[in-house]
C-alpha cells in the first residue's frame, strides 16, 4: 500500500514541481501573474498529495501500543512493520515534502502580490530559494521509492 501511495505522489506532485521550476527558471521578477499562478499550482499539488495520504491512520501513540498487544497475541509482525512503515513515510511525506510546497506557494504568492515594491536583487533570493526548495522536494518524492 505504501509503494502505491509513493507512486501516486510522485505521478500527482512531480509534473507540477517540474513545470514550476522550468517556469521560475526563466521568468522575469516583473512578472507577477505567472508567479501567482506558480504559487496556485503548488498549493493545488499540495492539497492532492494530502488528499492521497489522508486515509493513512492517524499514528499516536496509544494506538500504536494497542497494535503492538494486538501484533503480539495474534503474532502479526508483519502488521508491525507496516505500521512502522507506514509511520516513517508519512514522517518523510509531510515536512519534506507538503511542508516545502506549502512554502513554495505562500512564497511565490506573497511575493507576487507585492511584486512592483521588489527590488530585483530581492526578487532574485525569492526565487532562488523557492527553486531550491523546489529541487529539495523532488529529491524527497524520489526518496519515497527507497526504504
């Protein structure tokens, strides 16, 4: 189940991650409205890769010892190691990767609002520091596939 939610994201996130950054790479600070719709982009990325590991249980820590005694009567390690995996991917899924595109889409959005008062030398840290937060989270999509 996980290697499928893996897949799914990646397939749902990475199209969008690319075509920004193409994007970034070639658009000029003035241009404020390509860069609103970059952020928007991002931000709908963002809300399908939640929608994809929403179904994923709730990890606390009552639950995951009441799966424990339940894992040791019936003797389901393998339900263990799920859980813990399921757990450690969902860790790898939210800051790495919903975290940084959040950011990315509130950066590039903020910034596009106010884009006349920019000083291109701002505007130019901006979008360097989007587009590196950008490649960050394509290498954590391809870390997914790893264990």
């Amino acid at each position: 189940m996980v290697e499928q939610l893996a897949l799914a994201l990646t397939t749902t996130v990475m199209p969008v991650v690319d075509e920004v950054l193409r994007t970034l790479r070639l658009a000029t600070p003035a241009d404020s409205r390509q860069l609103r719709t970059m952020g928007d982009r991002l931000a709908n990325a963002s809300s399908r890769a939640t929608q994809l590991i929403a179904p994923l249980p709730a990890h606390d820590e009552r639950a995951a010892n009441s799966d424990a005694e339940e894992n040791e009567r019936a003797g389901g390690e393998a339900r263990a190691r799920e859980n813990a995996i399921r757990a450690t991917f969902e860790q790898r899924v939210h800051g790495p990767i919903l975290g940084r595109l959040s950011a990315c889409a509130m950066a590039l959005n903020f910034y596009a609002a106010e884009a006349d008062s920019h000083a291109d030398q701002r505007s130019d840290l901006i979008i360097r520091a989007v587009i590196d937060h950008l490649q960050a989270t394509r290498k954590a999509l391809h870390g997914l596939s790893e264990p």
